[in-house]
C-alpha cells in the first residue's frame, strides 16, 4: 500500500513541475499554446492505449465502461459549466477587462479540474496494477508523468494571469498531488478482490473526463494560440506517448 502511495506521489509531482516552470519563465502565448497542444496528444494516446484499451480488456461486457465513459465526461462538464458561470457572476460589474481576466481565471480552473477528475482515477489505475503484476505499469506512469506537466503550465499560467497568488497555487496542486497517492493507496487497498467490471469503469470514468476536458479547454485553447502548429505538436504529443506505451 505504501508503495502504491508513492507512485500515485511521484506520477502527481509533475503537476508542481509545471507549475514551478509556469513561475520560474514567462511563457509566450503561442509556445503556451503549442506546449498545450503537446500535452493534449499525450492524454488522447493516454485515453486510447491505457485506458480505454484496459478497460476494454477488464470488463465483461461494454456497458460498464459505456456508463463510466459517459459519467466521466458529465461530471467534469457539469463542474466546468459550474466554474463558468461562478466566474461570470462574480464578474457582472468588472467591464471588459475584468471578463477577459475572469476568462483566464476560468480556463484555468477547467483544467485544475480536469487535472482531477482525470488524476484520481489514472492514481488508482496505477495502484491496480501493482496487484496484477506486482509492479508498477510504466506505460501509465509515464503517460501520467508527461501529461500533467502542460496541464500545470496553462494552468498555472492563466490562473496568474487572473491575478491569483504563486502560494495559493501551489498550494491547489499540492492538494491534487496528496490526493492522488492517497488515491493509488486505496485503488491497491481497496479494489484488490474488486471484479473486472469495477476497474473497467474507473478506467472508462477517467477517459471520459480527459476527453471531455481536451475537446472543451485545452485543444481549443491550443489552437487559438499556437494556431496551425497547433495540429503538428499535438501528433507530436501522440506520437511519443504512444511510443512509450509500446515500449513499456
């Protein structure tokens, strides 16, 4: 269980990484938006070959990871809509200055969502695999890894731009970072007699939360700013993580 809670703390630590990074170099719009683009072909290769393809092989039927995908997806839509219309209340009186920095503000916080949503079951994945094989899956690590490091960055980015402080910041990524080793412990601990079925649907729960992130924040958003590159870094992005998967 241990060891469970400290993989599921060191795939996490890379969301800290990128924040740090966000802090430590001004990042112009347009490599932000291509390194977003990068981050955004390593989750759709984390969606199609670690945990769909997974979830796929665990269930016993597709229902369940039909039902997972879809409550994956309606979860993090119905937190991204709340998070919009939060930050458009409390910018009713702020002009068009205050809507543009309240727009950062809220894509930011999409994102730190969907860092969540998707982190918390991509944790416990990972402290599943430590009952089936006995080891950590390397391919999920790393996907993991290198996914969420864009994701802090544009985060962390358009957060500061919204005028929230660095310590607030990290202090929201140190949580996420906790909860997702608290939640490869008890994915090891928890789902150790747990039925195929189960494990498909937390699996399933995570894609449809990744996806449904990707097509509303961070792909639009990669390619408003890093415009047509946009599509190259995120082949790019693709094409790496799906190299690691196969060679893991």
């Amino acid at each position: 269980m241990l060891e469970a809670l400290w993989w599921g703390l060191l795939a996490a630590s890379s969301l800290l990484v990128g924040a740090l990074i966000a802090f430590a170099v001004s990042i112009a719009r347009r490599p932000l938006g291509l390194i977003m683009a990068f981050g955004s072909g390593v989750l759709v290769s984390a969606v199609a070959y670690d945990l769909v393809e997974e979830a796929v092989a665990a269930s016993a039927s597709g229902l369940t990871v039909a039902i997972g995908f879809a409550a994956g997806a309606l979860v993090f839509f119905a937190g991204d809509e709340l998070i919009a219309r939060l930050t458009a209340s409390g910018s009713s009186t702020a002009g068009p200055a205050g809507d543009a920095v309240d727009g950062e503000e809220a894509g930011g916080l999409a994102v730190l969502l969907g860092a969540v949503l998707d982190g918390i079951p991509e944790s416990i994945v990972i402290g599943v695999s430590l009952i089936s094989g006995g080891r950590v899956s390397v391919a999920v690590l790393v996907a993991v890894f290198i996914s969420n490091v864009p994701e802090a960055i544009y985060a962390s980015t358009a957060l500061r731009r919204s005028g929230q402080g660095r310590a607030r910041i990290l202090r929201l990524w140190a949580i996420v970072v906790l909860a997702s080793g608290i939640a490869a412990a008890l994915g090891f601990w928890g789902l150790r007699d747990a039925p195929g079925d189960a494990i498909a649907g937390v699996q399933a729960f995570a894609a449809g939360a990744i996806l449904t992130m990707l097509a509303d924040e961070m792909i639009p958003e990669a390619y408003a700013e890093g415009r047509r590159l946009a599509g190259l870094a995120t082949a790019f992005g693709f094409g790496v993580a799906a190299l690691l998967s196969f060679a893991t």
